[in-house]
C-alpha cells in the first residue's frame, strides 16, 4: 500500500500533467504575459512619444475604450464608469485628486470642482481652413434651419460647409454699431467702451486690434488643436460669470443678462492660473466639430440629437433651471447643449450680430435642436434666455 501511494504521488508531482510541470508552464506563460504587457506599455510609450506631446504641460492617459487623450496639468481623467472613453465622452476634472465613485476630492465634492469632455477633431471634418490670404478662418458647418414658411427646423442630409461671407456667418472677426427701425442703437466692436473689456492690457483701443486679437486666440486653437488632436468642451453651460471664479459644475444656474464682450472676456477666466491650458468662450467651428462628433456616433439618439433635439433637452417652460438637471440631457457627458439657455459663441454674422447656438426653455427641441443658430446684438445686457459655454485647449 505505501509503494501504491508512493508511486501516485511521484505521478502527480513529476508526471507530464503533474504539480511541477503545470507550474512550469503557469511561470511560462506568466513570464509571456509580463513580455507581452512590457512590449504593450513600450507600444503605448513608442506612440506617445510619436505624438510629440509637451508632457510638462499634459498626461497621456490611455482610457477604457483604449483611446489616449492629453488630460491637462491641473486636472484629472474620471475613472468613474460611462466617463473613462472617447466615444462615451472622457471626462476630466479641475484638481488632482482622482474622481472615482469611491475616492473624491475630500476638501471639495465631485459636482462643485470644474469639469470639461474630451472633443476629438476627425480630418473627415476639420475645423478650419486657410484663406487665399494665408489666415486660418472658422470652417463652420450647415446642419439645417427653420424654415418660417413649413414652421419648423428642416434638417439637411448631410453637414455642408458655410462659404466665409463678410455679410453672412465667419470666424474670427468684428462686427460693428447699428440702429434699428426705430433708432435705438447697438454698439459693436467699433465701441470704445465694449474695446475696453475684451482688449489685452496695453493694447490701443480699436476695431483693428481687436481682429487682431481674435485672430491670435484662433491661431493658437488651431495649433492646439493640431498638436493634440482635439479640445475640451464644458460638460456645463458656464455659470458665475460675474465673478472671478466662474463655474463649469451641475446643480447652478447658468449665467445670462450679460452682454457678449463680458461673457468672451470673463470666460477666460476659468483656467486663467493654470499655464497648461486656456479658456475661452467656445467659437462656432468647435461647436460645429462636436456636433459631426456626434454624427458620428453608433448611437442613433446621439445622431438624432444633432437635428432633433425633443425629449433631451430643458425645452417648454417659462424658465431656464439649473445645470445638469437631467442626466437624460446629457449626450457623450456633455449637458444642454440643446434647451435650457441659448449659447454665445464668437462666430459672426453679418456687419452687426454675434451667433448663439442651441434652443431655449421657452421653445421647442424639434424646431430649435443643438445645430440651431441664431444671432443678436453683443452689446445686450437683458436677455434671459441666453447664456454661454466654456472650452479649453492645450497651450503650446
């Protein structure tokens, strides 16, 4: 019997099934394992490098969906599931804490710090061009319009460039005072005292300079943009605007009665310590790039949305309400992009009229969807249902 037991326990141990041959191979295919991640990591490593990304001033994270995106100095990527990949909508956080559903910023909570998403910028549908004069200028898009005679938004097949038109829509550029049929007058980028808010200190107080400007801050979009591959948008419509702390958070209400020049200076304010990134009042072509971004989606109530916006956004009542109220609002993370509260960008349109995007909570989401422009006077000081949106891009 103790010769029998000897023998079977030789055989499990030393046979060619036995303990130390399984364990032989477990530590094989082990020691493969480690090779194939370090040949992976130096993969991922290699392809950062190629990027050419300024690492002083981003992190290369690899998410979920296995994308990798430049998350800014000052901020975090979410770990939290449905915010950790590109196609879902990566987000990130102002601080450096990790925002997870377990471990959160334990001097401020998860709602309250600063969030942005990650746009990705396709060559299929770039954001601008170059004119016959050398400038880079906005490539904005047509997704369709309201059309007053059927009464309702009539959507195009497909997004078709808008040819530049110094009477019609373009990026960058300056509009200017008029009146109205009845003499009440608008005062434009030919204002002193509109010059005085949006123009850098030391600038000369003129139309010219400020074209200038907005040329340089397009400038620098554009190579952000090319470098890094794509921006940030704010998951929320701006808010605190009148202050020198203004908010990209959920669960506020979104600033409004105030007019464009103070919205464009004070968005800048938003990452105006961090010299990793800038903020900006977001411009129309970015608009125009999240949403053939969208369009772009597997999802077909994410394509939907580009269009027809009923059903997913702050639409029919009588007043705008707090950010991020519905998460049924929310396309690829980003919020109200559609109802709420109409969005100044910087794109103009014709001599005198900056462009909003998106509808309101007075209309509908079927007749003024998330592509809807429409356009006023950037002098006004009084109107309710318009607010703005923040972006941020990559310094150089």
């Amino acid at each position: 019997m103790l010769l029998i037991l000897a023998s079977v326990s030789i055989t499990v141990v030393f046979g060619d099934n036995g303990i130390l041959q399984l364990a032989k191979e477990a530590g094989e295919k082990t020691n493969e394992a480690v090779k194939n991640d370090k040949e992976n990591i130096g993969n991922v490593t290699n392809y950062i490098k190629s990027l050419n990304w300024d690492t002083s001033k981003v992190t290369a994270v690899t998410t979920k969906d296995g994308g990798i995106v430049p998350v800014p100095k000052g901020f975090v990527g979410s770990e939290v599931d449905g915010e950790n990949t590109v196609s879902g909508g990566f987000v990130i956080y102002e601080g450096t804490d990790p925002i997870t559903n377990e471990n959160v910023d334990t001097s401020k909570a998860r709602e309250e710090r600063n969030q942005f998403v990650w746009v990705p910028v396709f060559d299929e549908t770039p954001i601008y061009k170059t004119n016959s004069e050398g400038k880079n200028i906005g490539l904005l898009y047509d997704f369709g319009s309201y059309d007053d005679s059927q009464k309702k938004f009539v959507a195009k097949n497909s997004p078709t460039p808008i040819e530049w038109s110094d009477n019609g829509h373009r990026e960058p550029d300056i509009v200017r005072t008029w009146a109205d049929s009845s003499g009440i007058e608008y005062k434009g980028d030919d204002n002193e005292e509109n010059l005085s808010i949006v123009l850098e200190e030391g600038e000369d107080k003129t139309k010219e300079k400020f074209k200038e400007q907005l040329q340089r801050e397009f400038d620098n979009l554009i190579a952000s943009v090319n470098k890094y591959g794509g921006f940030y948008i704010g998951r929320y419509e701006t808010s605190d605007l009148n202050t020198d702390s203004p908010k990209v958070i959920s669960g506020v209400l979104p600033t409004v009665t105030m007019d464009w020049y103070t919205m464009y200076k004070n968005s800048k304010k938003i990452a105006s310590e961090n010299n990793s990134v800038t903020s900006s009042m977001i411009w129309g072509s970015q608009w125009d790039a999240v949403m053939n971004w969208f369009l772009s989606s597997s999802v077909e109530t994410t394509r939907n949305y580009v269009t027809n916006s009923s059903g997913k956004g702050v639409y029919s009542q009588d007043a705008k309400t707090t950010t991020g109220s519905n998460s049924n609002y929310a396309l690829n993370n980003i919020y109200d992009m559609a109802g709420n509260v109409y969005e100044w960008t910087v794109e103009a349109r014709s001599f005198t009229s900056r462009v909003t995007r998106g509808g309101s909570y007075a209309v509908s989401g079927s007749d003024f969807p998330a592509s809807y422009r429409s356009e006023g006077s950037p002098d006004s000081k009084e109107l309710l249902s318009v607010g703005s949106r923040a972006t941020l891009y990559v310094n150089l």
